[in-house]
C-alpha cells in the first residue's frame, strides 16, 4: 500500500510555517483526503474531514402526516415534518423502502431498528448477527481520530443505543451531558487551536503500559475455547484502539477553525425525568451542542445519537399515556383521520430533529459549515407505530458529506429493500462494498439519487 | 403482506406459553419422588466471565481499602435470559468500554500511590541496595498481582510490571508516579477485568484436567461474597485445601457464616429481581409526587434488607418471602406505605395480620417498577410474575395488534383498569398470553403505578382478585400465599441460582442435577441458604470439562435491565 507508506512519512513541518513539529506514526487522518492528499483547513483551503454519523427516534410517524405529497426538489412538507422548515433545504427525505421479514416474525420495535441498521431484522436485541453500519463506517474511517466514535442517548440510558459490533458487543451511548462533556472536554482533551504542543510524558507512559498488556494476546487466547477467545480478540482490538488514541495524542493536533472550547454543563438534579418531552428536548440539545463541537474539534468523525429509545418512552408531564402506549392505545379521531396525540409526539421528535441539523448548521468552517461536511443519518424503527409497521420505515439525511451528496430533495423507494440506504451510506463514506444486508434484505442497488 | 400465519402461531401456542424460559418443558416442575437422590455427576465448563460493575467495585475496595474511590462510567452489564450473571459469560469490552475501564484504573492507581495510601499499601521505596526501586517494586506487584488476578503472578509477568513501573518511573521523574502506572495497566488488563478460569492436570478426572485451585477459590467467592477472593480463600488455595471436600466444607463454612456472605444473597436477589431497573426509573411527578430518585434507590435497599433478614438472619424458606409482613422500612418509603417510622436508620415494620400489604409482591420494587410512568399495568406485573418469579416465557404481543379499545383512561364505562384489561380476554388472540398475565397482575391492582394503596379508581371499588394457574385469590396478600405454594416458583428460584453460580444457561445433561437441586431445596424446607451451601459444596460446581459450545440462543436477553 504505497500510499499508506506516503501518508506515514509525511511531516508537517513545511505546512506548519517551519514549526518544529515531526509526525510521527500514525498520521493524523484529518490531514488527508480519501485519496491520501494533505490538506490543511486553515492553510490554503484544502478538503476537511467528512464525518458520519445517526440520529434515532422511536415510535416513527403518521404517513399521511409525514410523507411529503412531491418527490424531488423543494418537497412540500405536512404537519409532522413541518418543524424542519428552516433547514429543510439540508434535508433528504427516504420515504417507502421496507424491511423484508421473509420467514421471520414482527417483533415489535426491534425488527426494523435491526434491520435497517444491521441488514438483517434480529428477534432480539442480542441476536443481531452482523455488525451495524456505522461500525462498519467507523471500522473504514475512524481510526486515525481519537474517539472511533462518539455515542450519546439524550434519554439518560447508556443502553439507548442502535450500535452494535454484535448482540454482545453493544457501544453503550454517554448517558449525560456531564458524560460527554468530560470525555472529550476532559483531561486528555488537547486544544487543536492551542499555541504550542509538548507531547506529554504520561500519555507516552500509558501507550507504552497498555502495549505491554496486549503482549498478553497470544497467550491467554490460547488457553480458551472459540467463543471465549472471540471475546478476548474484542478485548485486544479495544485495547488496540486505545493504544492508537493515545499515539495521536502525543502529535501536534491539526488546526480546527471551528474549535472552541464550550463551557462545562451543569449536571442535573438525581431523578430527573427525561421522559417528558420538553426536558428531553433541552437536554438533547445541550449534549448535541457538545456533539457538533467534539466534531468541530477534530475529535472523532463517527456518532451516534438516540433521541428517544425503539418504542418511544415520550411523555408529556402529568399525562397517564405516554408516546409508545399511545400509539397502540389512542383510537383514531374519525373526524381528523389519525390519533391526535401520536400526532403530537411525532411532530415533537421531528422539532429534535430540527434541532440536530441546525446545530451542525450553525458551525461555520471552510466555506460552509459543519453541516456541510458532514452525513447524518436519521432513521426510526417504525413507520405507523400503531402496529409496528416495518415496512416504510422513515429515514433521511442531512449534510452534504463534503460536496458528495445532494440535498433537499425527497426519494420515494417503492418498496426497495432499507438496506439501500446502508449501502449507501458505506459507500459515501468510503467502505469497500457493493452489496449489503442478509438473505432476502440483500442488496446491491443504493440509492444514486442521492448523490452528486 | 404481514406474515399473520406466523405470527399468530408463535404467539399462540400453547406450549410457548408454557415452556421456560430455559428451554425445558413445564414437566421440570414435578420433582423427584424419592427424597434421597444420588449426587448427579455433572460436567461445568471453564468459564470467561466479565467483573460486573458491583464485583469490580467491591474487589477494588476489597484489594486497596474501601476508601479508594472508584469513579468513572462502567460498560453496562448485559441480561442474557434474565441474568446478568449469565450475560457475564457473553459480554466482551467494547472501544469506549475499554477506555472507561483505563480511566477508572488510573483513578484507583493515583490513589493507592497518593501520599495517604503509598505507606500502607505499598510501604517500600528505593533505598542503598535497590537504587531504582525494583525489587520494591517487584514485591508490590507479587503481593498485590496475586490479589488482582486472584493467582499467583508468574515470574515474568513481575518482570513485566516492574519495567513498565521503572520505564514509567524514568519518564515521570517519580518511582511512585511509575508504580501507578504500570498498577494502571493491571487493572486493565484482561486477567483483572475478567475471571479467566485455567485448568491442571488432574488424573482422577475422565479428562485428565480440572478447574485449577485459584479459579475454584473464584468461584466461591463471587458466588457467595460477590467479591475477589479473602487472603485465607487464597491461603486455601495454594494449600490444596479446596482440592478435597474437608478443606472445601471449611472454607464454604467460614465464607457463609462471616456477614459477608449477606452481600452474596443481596447480589443474587439483586440481579434475579432485576432492581438495578429501578437506577433509571421514572414516574411522572404530577400524576406521583411521592416518588423520587431516592424513593427508587430506597425501594431496592428495602427489600434487599427485607430478603437478608428472613433468609440469612432467621434462615428462613424462600417462599415465605411471599406472605412476610416484616419489611424493612425508613422515612422515606414510610409516607408511601403510610406507616410511621420513628428511627432515623433502618428498622423493621410488622404490617398487621388483614393488612393487604404483605409479601415481595406488594413492596414499592416490584409494583413501581412494573408499572407505567403514569398508571399500573396488571399486565407488566403479571409478565414480571410469570418471567422473573416463574422462569416462564411470556411471547412478545403481535405486531399489529390495536389495543384502542383495551385502554382508554376515560372511557365512562370502561373505569377500572381490570374493565379496561378484561378487554384483552375478548379477543382470542390476546387472551392466549393475557390469560396468563393479567390475572395475578389484577391480584396487585390496589397498589399504584409507585405501590401506595388505593381501594378506589376512578371513583369505582377496586376489584382485586384473580387466579393463579387455576387457584384463585382475593388481593395481593392472597396471591402471596398461592405463589407461595406455586412448585413452579421454587423451581424457578433453584434453577436461577444454579444460572446465576456457573454463569450459563442450563443444559440437557445438567438436568438431573438441577432435579437433585431442587428436591434438596423442598427437603431443607425451600431454604435459600441451605441451597446456596449445597452448591457451594458440590464437586459439580467445580468440575469443568471441555469448553462447551456456548449456547447462542439469546433470545430473551433484553435490552435494558
């Protein structure tokens, strides 16, 4: 891999103005293009990093409420999507792809959500069979950044979360702002901006440790049977990860323009309820904030973000029915045609939306904004949530992923299979795949209206 | 099309409604007729299980003193068929997990070489005749390794430490500085982050191998202390003394008859009731405004108390959990129970004999937390019965179905949630799981969505009774007595703890041993204690064959706890 060599030996001291800075192994990837060209953000205007990343909700939406009546450009928006007025022209809505069930049963809240993310509908959260595909981007692009990825849940559950390497090994989502805050704001967090850098000795001290602990590999995955020791091989690879983390942090970070160092949020009261849905919101709003800055920062490329959990917990404060009994409970307002109070807890998830994109959007960097050069991903695990409708499941995205992914437009997929929208998404982000999903979710069609 | 054939079949059937949750027929419930059953000789395996977050915690304060704090945000443990013991045997350490784990290592490590801690914990530095610290060094890492690892360290796993601790120490300008780093790198490490089990030769088996006498010692010790091993389990140990049932009878002995042993039994109550679900549980404040973070945290303490005393304390049937009019009581579950509590601490309150608070079932645990955040469900109280309580399965409901009708809070006629509930037997579909569920989940519907009393909802009296696999009862107390008498509840207590000791979903060659389990616990009069020893005490704990292919049937794992 000669370019690999290239990107190796590359040192920063001619870009840097003549500081005296040598990179070492491995080079920070923020440097690079996909084609191993250097850029530098604020030197000349090179490329800057494209990152990836999701946004869940539960409990999907009313079609007639939410699908858009035109395809294409300038789609008009129903009441549902209404909130996303402001940043509708960065928004790309996938309505009508299905999940295949072939022989598999529904079950409630976790087929979809497995199936769109995985390639495959689980039976339960701990059968999902294949990794979901923003590991599979993470394992492609996220490496040479500090964090593989950044995960938060704004429901203050670490087990809200719809990334997985397997059912076993779930990434667990930063449970508060406090969390997050302190993982990338925290004591190992390096200012890109700062004036000078001097490598620090006790992250050479904790490379070098953690090095001597994964000598160990050979020998203890002997001594174990096949499933233990693919447990023990996830163990190494974590430390591996760590190990690289660390190694970046002992370089010189790149420049971020738009990096500035946020305040600290104050924790919330013991017992919060994040089940409300005003205190879910503002709460999902602080930790995206945080978000758009590690992103703005350098400090991963990767996220995933859960807004509510499969089967929505939504509630609205001194209501007896929450969103996920409502939907099943509410009969449907003859006079209207739907069930009114769904209809407002779908509408409220799609103000959170909003909300998300206009925080990425609100970054300026390069010419554009974070926004711009970046991909989000959002998806629910239903459409009609009232019976667990898999087929239809709402999906869209925001950002242009630097330049490769038109916006704004609305792309009805006449019942092709979701696993259309994961291969692309693989693809945009530069995984090596033409085909994805499992059995009859198999498929080798992405979706070209999406890109440039 | 929705594929209605199948689901209605998976949902439907009879026998999955009946089978367990582990895979046997509902037959496993008829125990033994003969009261001396011979001492099955079952096969365990080695086993590759991750520290829960409780176990690392308590090994930690166990190893460098309870006033080393441990801080940080912990992987979460994973519930595979209703146990997070059994989910110990699954779970690996994921990137972030992992970095969690090494900023905890480093809290622990900067600790143990603080100026307070350095002198008793570690003590030597370098002196005239170990100028760079290494034989002090060395000797840390053999005292306080063996801990860690819960064995001995071997020679080069001393060396390895000490030249990370000297290396470290170098770039650091400071032997302490180094001795916590490469202590860092031990908790990291997979020997402490996991109970790796190793065997050794052992001519008596069939196989020629067992269970080596350290990973014996771990065993025991997180089974019945939930803790590394003490300094004399391991003394035990390196003696041979767990290798032959005298020395293994002394060692179960002494571990059940310290106080310790009460945080074994609050473990397992802990993990099997599930109440670590009550950490995150949420009621909405206007519809319950007695509830609270601390009423939650208090609720679990409660009925662990509740649990320690009538099974340690007074060695007492696990089935009489069921009627106890003994809870443990404080000031800030008092007002929900409405009864007063005079001491400031922890103390015991006796509700009166017609009280129909009584038993497990009518603590704030179970009735908050299977309840919605603004009303009770007798059908996720029932599913809790049936699934934790009875190790039965209860399906999933079908996709489309439209539960409209079943619950509308303001329906005029419909004002109870039994009329509202009752709705769900009306529909075939619906009544093949309901059938099981709602009726001993009506049986608690006097308690609230957080557990305070009511007789009316609505402004309707509140209809409490309902049956129980045919028997019927009037009221929680009433249900208390029937699960009481229920063999299924036994049964399903014997084969959770067996679950809960070796980490693993039972098997089809381990099926008599669970019957020997379970006719030992009817003759010693249901008590979990006497239980607890048997296994203890049982080769077959610590017997181990070939690594079995684990069983990848997960399907009742869950998400959340």
């Amino acid at each position: 891999m000669s370019h690999k060599m290239t990107r190796r030996s590359f040192t920063l001291r001619g870009l840097l103005g003549g500081a005296a800075v040598t990179v070492g192994v491995p080079l920070l990837e923020f440097f690079l293009d996909a084609n191993g060209k250097a850029f530098a953000a604020n030197l000349g205007g090179g490329r800057l990093p494209v990152r990836f990343g999701t946004w869940f909700w539960g409990c999907g939406m009313i079609p007639s409420r939410w699908i858009p009546k035109t395809i294409g450009e300038n789609y008009d928006l129903l009441p549902q999507l209404a909130p996303i007025k402001d940043v509708q022209k960065h928004i790309n809505i996938l309505s009508g792809f299905d999940v295949e069930l072939g022989a598999k049963s529904n079950q409630p809240h976790i087929s979809g959500p497995t199936a769109l993310r995985t390639g495959a509908p689980a039976d339960s959260w701990q059968l999902i069979a294949a990794p979901s595909f923003d590991v599979l981007i993470a394992d492609a692009i996220g490496s040479g950044s500090y964090f593989r990825s950044i995960d938060f849940s704004a429901d203050g559950n670490p087990r809200t979360t719809f990334s997985y390497r397997t059912g076993t090994a779930m990434n667990a989502s930063i449970p508060s702002a406090v969390d997050l805050y302190a993982k990338i704001f925290g004591a190992d967090f390096h200012d890109p901006n700062a004036a000078t850098f001097t490598p620090d000795p006790k992250i050479m001290v904790r490379e070098s440790v953690l090095s001597s602990v994964s000598e160990q590999r050979k020998k203890l995955e002997k001594m174990v049977g096949s499933t233990d020791r693919e447990r023990l091989d996830q163990y190494f690879t974590s430390l591996r990860e760590v190990e690289q983390k660390l190694a970046l942090q002992l370089q010189k970070p790149p420049p971020a323009e738009a990096c500035s160092i946020p305040h600290a949020p104050a924790a919330l009261p013991a017992g919060t309820d994040f089940t409300d849905v005003q205190v879910r919101r503002a709460n999902h709003r602080v930790m995206s904030e945080l978000l758009a800055m590690a992103l703005a920062c350098n400090q991963t490329k990767i996220f995933n973000v859960a807004f509510s959990e499969s089967a929505s917990d939504l509630r609205h404060a001194g209501n007896t029915t929450g969103y996920h009994q409502s939907t099943h409970e509410e009969l449907i307002d003859r006079s209207i045609g739907y069930q009114p109070s769904v209809d407002v807890f779908a509408t409220q998830s799609m103000e959170a939306w909003a909300d998300f994109v206009s925080v990425l959007a609100s970054i300026k960097e390069g010419d554009g904004t974070l926004l711009d050069n970046t991909l989000v991903f959002a998806h629910s695990d239903v459409s009609m949530a009232k019976n667990h409708e898999v087929r239809g499941i709402p999906m869209m995205t925001a950002g242009k992923a630097g330049g490769r992914v038109r916006t704004g437009i609305h792309i009805a997929g006449k019942g092709a299979p979701v696993t259309a929208a994961g291969l692309t998404m693989q693809q945009l982000m530069g995984v090596s795949t033409d085909a994805w999903g499992i059995d009859a979710m198999r498929t080798n069609r992405g979706i070209s209206e999406l890109l440039v | 099309m929705m594929p209605v054939v199948a689901v209605k079949k998976k949902i439907c059937a009879p026998h999955l409604l009946l089978s367990l949750s582990l895979g046997f027929s509902a037959s496993v419930l008829s125990l033994p007729s003969s009261a001396n059953v011979d001492k099955p000789n079952n096969a365990g395996s080695v086993s590759l299980r991750r520290l829960t977050e409780p176990q690392y915690r308590q090994s930690i304060a166990d190893i460098f003193g309870a006033d080393i704090k441990v801080i940080g945000t912990f992987e979460p443990d994973i519930r595979v068929h209703g146990l997070l013991a059994e989910g110990t045997t699954r779970v690996a350490v994921t990137p972030g997990g992992l970095e969690q784990y090494e900023n905890i290592a480093r809290g622990i490590a900067n600790q143990v070489i603080d100026e307070q801690h350095w002198p008793k914990l570690v003590g030597c530095a370098p002196q005239k005749n170990d100028s760079n610290g290494a034989n002090c060094a060395a000797e840390f890492f053999e005292h306080t390794g063996k801990k860690l690892y819960r064995r001995p360290l071997q020679k080069e796993e001393i060396k390895s430490s000490v030249n990370n601790a000297l290396t470290a120490a170098k770039k650091l300008g400071s032997f302490q500085a180094g001795v916590g780093a490469a202590l860092a790198g031990m908790l990291t490490s997979p020997d402490f982050l996991f109970r790796i089990e190793r065997t050794t030769a052992d001519a008596h088996q069939a196989n020629g191998t067992s269970l080596d006498a350290w990973s014996k010692a771990s065993r025991l010790s997180y089974f019945l202390w939930n803790t590394t091993p003490d300094d004399e389990l391991l003394a035990a140990a390196e003696r041979g003394d767990l290798n032959n049932a005298d020395g293994l009878s002394r060692q179960v002995e002494r571990l059940m008859t310290s106080p310790r042993f009460n945080d074994g039994v609050r473990a397992f109550f802990d993990d099997f009731l599930r109440l670590d679900g009550l950490t995150t549980l949420s009621k909405d404040s206007m519809i319950y405004p007695a509830f609270s973070a601390r009423v939650a945290s208090d609720a679990r303490e409660q009925t662990l108390r509740t649990i320690s005393d009538l099974l340690v304390t007074q060695h007492g049937s696990y089935l009489d959990l069921f009627t106890t009019r003994r809870f443990a009581m404080n000031r800030t579950l008092g007002p929900l129970y409405a009864v007063p509590v005079a001491s400031k601490d922890w103390s015991f309150y006796e509700f009166p004999e017609n009280d129909p608070r009584r038993g497990l079932l009518t603590q704030v645990s179970f009735l908050a937390a299977h309840s919605h955040p603004g009303r009770t469900s007798p059908t996720l109280r029932g599913k809790a019965i049936r699934e934790i309580l009875m190790c039965e399965e209860v399906p999933t409901p079908p996709a489309n179905v439209n539960f409209s009708v079943v619950q509308d809070v303001n329906n005029p006629v419909l004002r109870t949630t039994r009329e509202r509930v009752n709705a769900h037997l009306n529909d075939e579909e619906c009544a093949s799981c309901h059938k099981k569920t709602d009726p001993p989940g009506l049986g608690l519907e006097k308690f609230d969505g957080v557990g305070q009393f009511r007789a009316m909802e609505n402004n309707a009296a509140i209809d409490a009774t309902g049956d129980l696999d045919k028997t019927a009862f009037n009221g929680a107390a009433e249900l208390g007595a029937v699960m009481a008498k229920s063999p299924a509840v036994a049964s399903c207590l014997v084969q959770s703890t067996y679950r809960y000791a070796t980490g693993h979903s039972i098997e089809k060659n381990e099926q008599t041993t669970i019957d020997y389990y379970e006719q030992l616990f009817l003759n010693n009069g249901y008590r979990f204690v006497d239980l607890m020893r048997a296994i203890a005490q049982s080769p077959d704990f610590y017997s181990m064959s070939a690594v079995t292919a684990q069983n990848t049937d997960s399907s009742k794992a869950e998400k959340s706890s």
